[in-house]
C-alpha cells in the first residue's frame, strides 16, 4: 500500500508542477477555449492540462518500476501499464490536436479507435465476458470489438461531462479510488500479490487527476480539454481491461463468498467505470435523443447538459460541481461497498445517501433563496 501512495504522491506532484509550463505552452501555441454561447467561462482559458496528467502518469510509471515491491512483479503488470501509457499518449495527442485545431467529429473517434487499437496490439483486452455466476468466453475479434466499445465510450462520456471547472477530473479521481480500493481488496481476498496493474494506473490515474485541480478546479486557470478528458476516460477504462484479465471470473466470486449479491463482485470489474461514469453516461444518452429529435446531428453541442440544468435551477458553479462529485462518490463507492458487504446495512447506507444527495439538488436552491429573501 505504501507504494501505491507513492505512486499517488509522484503523479499528483508532477501533474501539478507541469501544469503551469502547460499553460503557458497552450498560451504560446494559441490553445485557449474562446469564450462561446454554451460556456460557462467568461474568459479565454488556456488547454494543455491534459499534457501535465500524462507527464504525471508517465512519471508514476518509471518510479514504480524502480520501487522495491512493484519492480519485482510479474511483467503483465508493467506490460499492462505500458500498454495504457502508450495508447494514453495516442490519445492525448489527438486531444492536443483537437484543443489546437478543432478537429471534427469522425476524426476525433477515429483517433479514439487508433489509441484502443494501439492498447489491443500490445495485449491488453477483454478476454471474456462476466455473466450471472458464469462467464462467456470471446474470440479474438469479439474481443477487440468489446475492448475498443468500451473505451471509446468511457473517453466520449468523460469529454462530455468535462463542462465546469474541475467537474471531470473530479469525478474520475473519485472512481479511480474506489476501483482502486476494489482492485486491492480483491488482491487481499484472493491471496494473491497486492502488484496489480490496475491497482497501479487507477493510483496513478487519482494522483494525476487531483494534480489538476488546483489549476482546474473553478475558477479554473486552465482546462484539461479533450487532451486530458480522454486521456483519464481512456485510463479508467483499461484499468478496467486489465482486471479482468488478472483474474478469471470464478476467482472473483471466489474472494466474495460472503458478499450479499454473490454476482456482483463478478460484474463489478466491467460494470465500475459505466457507474462511476453513470451521471455522464446518461447524459450522453439524453444528448444523443435530444439533439436526433430536433434533427441535428448527436455530436452537434447545446447548453442542456445536466451540469447546465443545475446552473439554471440556482446552484452556484461550485455547489454544482460538488453535487456531481457527491453523485459519482455515491454511485462508485456504493457499488463496492455493496458488492463486498453483506447485509442489509450497506444497502440501507447507500439508500440513505442517496436521498441526501438528492435533496441537496433539489432543496438547497429553495432553502437558499428563502434564506435571501
């Protein structure tokens, strides 16, 4: 565990330290986000933060390689890690480019394809399917086809939620902690080595991400852009790839015997990035109904994204963001938390939080307002 937080501490401090020689860059090469209808910000604000994050990830990768621990483990861990960090830069330069030159729809997702394609090429993806209490095995192309579906939509849903300051990053460090702590408490159940490869990118991936937040967070210095909002959704999930791999489906539900729902554990690995990600997930979903209907195209932008419905019901840009993080934090950790407990009183707890988080949405700009009054 100490080196996890190694890792942790490594990531986040080069993340925030390259940060500021991002920015400037981004100022100097013109990538600065104009100041549109749909915006939120009301200032030119430079891009390249997703830069800073894949410097901080590449640096947590080379000073785990050289830690007492995890330089002694299996090469599928580093080989995995490389992998992601390879097909990570892909990413992020076609996010670069698209903060530079705004590139078009079909281009950015055949960019998005490539970075999948480059992680498949060097061994990294699905090799079955999880199911009730069973799992259902994939051909080579199958596997392709899943592998590269979910990480195009993890990385398009993350770019879509990344509309306020700091909402993205913080939403995904917060899942990258709880699959994290599910990673490592899997490796504990199984008795197997703590040297995992996503235990290893989602610490990485936490550090990187709250690097970014004292510059991103509102009001914001810089924004990641779509160089880092892909580049965390694209992390998230191959770390989610790379657990799967590890472990075969029956040693899963074998180091959960005493879980409430004994499939769960079993469904989690390929569930926990969409239920980290559900909030942007369905707001993905309701843009692509919305904007079909009115006749234009899915990817054409509009100011009705959730984080907008929030601004326009009176929360402050602040409250907004944390209101989101509070729904991904719930959704993550409740999904762990129900799918390694047993009993009644993790279903209740999470039942509990949920209408709290709820109320704070709905109730907190009435109660303000009144308060004004």
């Amino acid at each position: 565990m100490r080196e996890y937080l190694v890792v942790f501490g490594v990531a986040l401090g080069v993340t925030y330290l390259l940060a500021s020689i991002a920015r400037l860059l981004a100022q100097r090469f013109g990538a600065v986000a104009r100041v549109r209808d749909r915006d939120v910000h009301s200032i030119p604000t430079p891009y390249f933060g997703g830069v800073a994050m894949l410097g901080g990830l590449v640096s947590a990768y080379l000073v785990a390689t050289h830690l007492p621990f995890l330089s002694t483990s299996e090469e599928a861990v580093f080989g995995d890690a490389r992998a992601v960090i390879i097909g990570g830069a892909v990413i992020c330069l076609v996010g670069v480019v698209d903060d530079l030159f705004e590139l078009d729809a079909l281009s950015k997702f055949a960019g998005q394809v490539l970075a999948g394609l480059v992680v498949v090429a060097l061994g990294l993806q699905f090799l079955y399917l999880p199911l009730y209490n069973n799992f259902l095995g994939l051909d080579n192309i199958q596997s392709i086809i899943f592998t590269i579906v979910l990480i195009v939509g993890t990385a398009n849903a993350v770019n879509f939620v990344d509309g306020l300051d700091g909402l993205a990053a913080g939403m995904v460090a917060i899942g990258a902690v709880a699959f994290f702590s599910f990673a490592f408490f899997l490796a504990v159940q199984n008795g197997e080595s703590r040297a995992i490869a996503a235990a290893l990118l989602t610490a990485a991936l936490a550090g990187a991400c709250i690097g970014i937040l004292p510059h991103n967070f509102f009001p914001a210095r810089m924004f990641i852009g779509d160089s880092g909002s892909m580049l965390i959704g694209f992390v998230l999930a191959c770390s989610s790839i790379s657990l799967t791999g590890q472990y075969p489906a029956t040693r899963i539900s074998e180091g959960f015997e005493g879980a409430q729902v004994s499939f769960l554990p079993t469904l989690l690995p390929l569930f926990l990035p969409f239920a980290i990600l559900m909030v942007p997930f369905v707001d993905l979903g309701l843009a692509v109904v919305r904007r079909t209907r009115a006749g234009r195209s899915p990817f054409s932008p509009d100011k009705m994204h959730i984080h907008h419905r929030l601004l326009e019901i009176g929360h402050s840009h602040r409250r907004a963001v944390l209101l989101m993080y509070a729904a991904a934090g719930l959704v993550a950790f409740g999904s762990v938390v129900v799918s390694v407990f047993s009993g009644w009183q993790s279903f209740a707890g999470f039942g509990v939080l949920a209408v709290l988080t709820a109320a704070a949405v709905f109730l907190l700009p009435r109660l303000e307002s009144r308060v004004w009054r």
